[in-house]
C-alpha cells in the first residue's frame, strides 16, 4: 500500500530490521497478500497471528450440535480407512483397464498391420500378374494414356450431321442457317417453341400443386385448430364437473362432521344433565343434616366435607396458587437477568468496534501523513538531481 506512492518505503526502525541471527520475515509462512507490507514486519506478524486465530476458532467451532457433542473420532477413523480402501480398490481398477485397453490397441494395432500388409501383397500380386500376363492395351486405365487417342477418335464435326449445343462447334463469323433448309429452320424454331410452351406448363403445374400443398396444409392446420380447441373445451367442462363433485363430496361430508359434532355435543350435554339431576335428586341430598350417628355414638354417611377437610383443602389449592406464580413470577426475573446481559455484551461490542475504527482510522491518517512526507521528499530529491544532472541543461 505505502510502496505504491512513490515507489519509496518509510524508514525502517532499528528493531525492525533483519538480524544475523534470525531470518527474514518474507522467509516465515507469510500470506501472498501481505507482500507490499515488507516495511513493517510487526504489522504483517501481527495480521499473520490474527488470521491463524480466526482460523483456529472456525475449525474448532464446527456446528452446534458438534460443541454440544463432541466429534465421533472411532467413527471419522473408520470412514477414513473406508476411503482409503475404497480408494485403492478403485486404483486397482483403473490400473487393470489401463492395461487391458493397452493389450486391446496392441491387438488391433496387429491386425490392422496384417491386413495393411495383405492389402499390399494383393496389391503387389495384381502389379506382378498385369505386368506378366496383359499387354498394356489390356490394362487398367489404358486409354489416359493411349498414344492412338487422336487418331482413333471420333471428330467434333461430320458432314451431314448436327451437334448438339454442348458440342461447341458453332463458332463467330458462321452463318446463322449453318447450310440447313428453311423448312429445317421452322422445324428448329417450332422446337423451341414447343420446348419453351412445356417449361410454361411445368412451371404453372407445379405452381398449382405447390397451392394445392398449401392449401390442403392450411384445411389440415385448420381441422387441428378446432379439434385442439374442442379438446380443450371437453377438459375444461370436465374439469369442472370434477371440481362440481369434488364440492359436493366436501360439503357431503362437511354435514357429515358437523352433524356427528351436534350429536356428541347433545350426548354430552344429555349426560351432563342426567349426572346434575343424580346428583340433585339422591337420597344424600335431600337429608338435612350432613351425617347420621349410629347406636355407638359414632358418625356415619357423610355426604360432604367436614369444615376442617374444607379449610385444608382451601389452603392446599392456595399453596399451589402461590407457587405457580412465584414459580412464574422467578422465570420472568431470569429473562430480565438475561435481556440485561445481552444489552450490556452488545454495548461492549459497539465500544469494542468503535475503538477498534477509531484506532483504524488513526492509523489510515498516519500512513497518509507518512506517504505525504515522503512524496515530498521524492519530488524534491527529483528537481535537485534533475537540475544537478548536466543532460537535462538547455543547449542555448
């Protein structure tokens, strides 16, 4: 970062600079990033120790459940050797079809040489046996090069004959009728005629034939169009009458529920009634005292709770009243305990962060400040070597 501004760095303190006795700092495990930063060793040993603890905290952190639990290390060796084996057994693999695919070239590398090799042979053979046995007459491709050629062919042009337009025997400067009758000429013209009134009566065939193609294209194109759009008309009222009967089988059973639901709710209400009417109408109810006392002197037949069964039971319900709420009433403490904590962990975080730009922020002015300096050391240390150096003196 500083070495970009001048090409210059700053000077080295005493203490930072490299002793006999230890060795260079580009020479530690050092981070490529951090190698503009040669002039402050310290900073850069320092940013090397943050990065390794960073790195250390992440592979310790690993997931949640792994802090919680601990890393199976029986388990992970196991998978380990699973690989490795697996690994080796595929390396046998590949190892045993490079051979065989080495031995399969080496065996069709052979047969195509022996084939190349009977293919010259026979080769060689048909060259023997035209040589021994055919004149050279008799041999392949004799009349490229017959040397009779010109004399024992046909002429261009016979008396007497006509030739055809590819012949290329007409030439400038003959006459038009070429020493043919009118008659022939008339003939010659009706030809053409005739010739040109076919090529009419292709073309406008084939003209009405491509039309036809487009027109039976277009009724077929057509015929589709309207049995897509049927299509599509037939599944749309099918889908419909689908969504109708899916409705009316939810609403079916829709009044199924709610019908079962009303008549569980009449049951129970009946038998709610029927135990209230029991209950108001037994024998207990309607004496009046709450016990009777038998020939020993004794009670009997209670029908209800003694005042002092009452009152214990009251303060028992109470007791458990009581420690429900303080129960709830501890809890609501620990969430306020624990909202305090984190309110005061994410203000130390906010200081921590803010010193930590602060200082940042100091430091970017003292780098500035430094590479001022020394721009301007540079720009001075140019114009006195520029006006020192004879070279650049003017000639007048």
């Amino acid at each position: 970062m500083l070495s970009c501004l001048g090409g210059f760095s700053p000077r080295l303190p005493p203490s930072a600079l490299p002793s006999p006795g230890r060795p260079h700092w580009s020479q530690t495990n050092v981070d490529a990033d951090l190698a503009h930063m040669e002039h402050n060793p310290a900073l850069v040993a320092k940013i090397m120790k943050k990065r390794q603890q960073e790195s250390d905290r992440c592979n310790n952190r690993l997931t949640p459940r792994m802090q919680r639990i601990g890393l199976d290390i029986a388990a992970l060796n196991m998978q380990v050797t699973e690989k490795r084996a697996a690994a080796e057994l595929r390396r046998g693999e590949d190892d045993e079809y490079s051979e065989k695919m080495v031995l399969k070239d080496k065996i069709v590398g052979y047969a195509e040489a022996l084939l190349t090799d009977r293919r010259k042979e026979t080769q060689l053979d048909c060259v023997n046996y035209s040589l021994q046995h055919l004149r050279k007459d008799q041999r392949r491709e004799f009349h490229l090069s017959d040397p009779q050629q010109l004399k024992t062919d046909r002429p261009g042009r016979i008396e007497g004959s006509a030739q055809g337009m590819s012949s290329m025997q007409k030439f400038e400067g003959e006459s038009m009728m070429g020493g043919r009758t009118p008659e022939a000429m008339r003939e010659y013209r009706q030809q053409q005629v005739r010739y040109l009134m076919a090529q009419m009566a292709d073309k406008k065939l084939k003209a009405d034939a491509e039309k036809e193609t487009d027109r039976r294209h277009d009724e077929a194109l057509s015929n589709a169009n309207e049995l897509r759009c049927s299509c599509e008309a037939a599944e749309m009222q099918e889908r419909k009458a689908e969504m109708l009967e899916t409705r009316r089988i939810n609403e079916g059973m829709a009044s199924a529920r709610s019908a079962r639901r009303s008549a569980a709710q009449a049951k129970e209400a009946s038998a709610t009634q029927e135990h209230m009417v029991n209950e108001v109408e037994r024998n207990l109810m309607r004496e009046r005292h709450d016990y009777t006392i038998g020939l020993n002197g004794k009670k009997r037949d209670y029908k209800r709770c003694s005042y002092e069964e009452e009152v214990a039971s009251w303060d028992v319900n109470r007791a458990l009243v009581q420690a429900k709420l303080n129960r709830k009433q501890s809890e609501t403490n620990a969430d306020v305990g624990f909202c305090k904590i984190g309110s005061a962990v994410c203000i130390l975080e906010a200081a921590s962060d803010e010193a930590f730009e602060v200082q940042s922020i100091r430091r970017r002015q003292e780098f500035d400040a430094a590479n001022r300096v020394l721009a301007q050391e540079q720009k001075e240390r140019g114009a006195k070597e520029k006006s020192e150096y004879t070279s650049f003196a003017s000639p007048r």
